[in-house]
C-alpha cells in the first residue's frame, strides 16, 4: 500500500511515522495514526478499518 499523507508545522507525518515503524517490522496492514510516549496507535486497513494500540 502507498501512503501519502500532508504535515503542518506543529504536526508529524502520518507517512514518516508509519514507514519508520514498518522498518521495524510493522505490518503493512497498519497505518501509524499518533504517537504517545513509546507506544503508537494504528489503523487497520484489511479488517474493518479498525483502531488499535
């Protein structure tokens, strides 16, 4: 999956999150939505548009 996504000053990109995180071995189903702390909420593309943490 391709993922595009626009930033603003004070925002991260939703697009660098999600890459980093998949270089460390996130599933390509999931979208990196916010990051708190250490841990980072996705979205689940494949099954129901889910959200998890």
């Amino acid at each position: 999956m391709e993922l595009f996504a626009i930033e603003g000053e004070d925002f991260a990109s939703v697009a660098e999150d999600t890459e980093y995180f998949r270089t460390g071995g996130l599933p390509q189903k999931y979208i990196v939505i916010e990051k708190v702390d250490k841990f980072v909420y996705c979205l689940n593309t494949v099954d129901g548009h889910n959200v998890i943490s």
